[in-house]
C-alpha cells in the first residue's frame, strides 16, 4: 500500500457519485441533441455521441483525479506512486507483460467468439470500435486514437485499479476486490466477445498494480494494449 493510503471514504464515495453525475449528464445531453436531429447526432453510430460519452466518462475522469487528491491532501505523485524509479521500470513491464498477455487475449476472444457461435448468441461489437473502423474523417480518428492510447488507459487505471479496488481491498474484501473489480471492468466495456479476454486482461492490470504498488505499469500495459489492438483493427478490421 502507498504511504498516502488508506483513501478516505468521502473522497471515494465523492468520485464515484462525480463519476456516475457526468455519465448521466453525458446520456442526457446525446439524448437531447439525437431526438433535435443536430448534425453529427442522428444516430448512436455517429461521431457527436461517441464524443459526448467519452468526454463524460474517461474525460470526466481527469479533472476528478485531481480533486480526488486534494480531497486526500496529497500529491498527485504520490497518490498515484510515480517514482522516478517506477516511472523508468513501467514501459519494460508493460512490454514484458504483452508478450504473454496479447496472445493470450487474442485466444480468449477467438475461443469466446467460437462458442458464441455454436450457441447462436449474435454479438455486438464494442461501440469504440465500430466508431474506429467506420470514422469517415482523418481527425475522427485521430482523436479516437488519442482516446483508445491516452484517455481512457489513464482514467481507468485510476478508476478501476486506483480507485475502486483499493477501496475494496481496503475495507476488508480482498477477493472482492480482485474478482468483482475486474468483472466489472469486463462489463463496462460491453463486449460479450471480449468478456472473458477483457476480465483476464483486469487482472493482469491488477497483478501489476499490487507488484509495484503504482498505477505507472498498469497504465503503460493497458495503453500499449489498446495501441496493439488499434493498429490490428485498422489494418485487417474487426476479428
């Protein structure tokens, strides 16, 4: 545990009631602009609803972390345990850590995909990455990019992993915390395919998290996953 912990319970209960407000913000206001017919808003598949949600959930995330902090009177270094040293080791973790746990995922998802097959349950892409793969701009997806690499491995990292299951680790519910942190992490995602690749995926983070006892590797791992994943997507689209 970080010297700066145990978080305090008003400013875990603060960011997850912060949190949940600017989703339901989020919702309402694609509501509002989808049923005025604005351009860029006819359709959940657009841009503009895509860019209003992740702006009110990941980009919400951001500026909380900072609250956050200053609700815990401490830094946002050490809250978040980046160290010089732990700064330098985080890209060669999460390097080492993808050689196994890419193609592992991409087993994972293949077998999950298989079955679902098998049992004719018809599956729904993720709505980031039908976005991705159907943007008809250059600055669509760009920011699409920025988003998959940079805003969201951050402010997950500190929401599932900071956040979250430190808090529930913290009250006593250890398993809970390993296991109910990373299916919830899978669920949010809402992927059916890429449940049981996504959950594996929450608890290497996890695993790494508890090793260095920072949010530097965790970070580094899931962005240069997504960037893995990106870089697949764009050349031979959706698997």
């Amino acid at each position: 545990m970080f010297t700066a912990k145990p978080w305090r319970a008003e400013a875990v209960f603060f960011f997850v009631g912060a949190q949940a407000l600017c989703v339901f913000i989020g919702i309402l206001i694609n509501s509002c602009l989808l049923h005025a017919g604005v351009g860029g808003f006819k359709n959940l598949d657009d841009f503009g609803p895509i860019l209003i949600g992740t702006l009110t959930f990941q980009g919400a995330t951001w500026p909380l972390i900072f609250v956050f902090f200053w609700m815990q009177n401490i830094s946002l270094r050490d809250g978040l345990g980046l160290s010089k040293k732990k700064l330098a080791l985080a890209p060669l973790l999460a390097v080492g850590t993808l050689v196994f746990v890419m193609p592992a995922a991409g087993a994972l998802l293949k077998g999950s995909a298989w079955l679902m097959g098998k049992i004719h349950w018809k599956t729904q892409t993720e709505e980031a990455v039908r976005m991705i793969t159907s943007a008809p701009s250059l600055g669509e997806q760009i920011y699409l990019g920025i988003f998959a690499v940079i805003l969201a491995p951050v402010a997950e990292e500190f929401m599932f992993r900071g956040v979250l299951f430190t808090f529930v680790k913290q009250c006593g519910f250890p398993r809970t915390a390993w296991i109910g942190v990373s299916l919830f992490f899978a669920l949010v995602h809402a992927d059916a395919a890429a449940f049981v690749s996504l959950f594996m995926l929450a608890l290497v983070l996890t695993w790494l998290y508890e090793m260095t006892d920072s949010l530097a590797a965790p970070i580094f791992t899931h962005a240069l996953f997504n960037a893995a994943n990106l870089v697949v997507l764009l050349k031979y689209g959706p698997q």
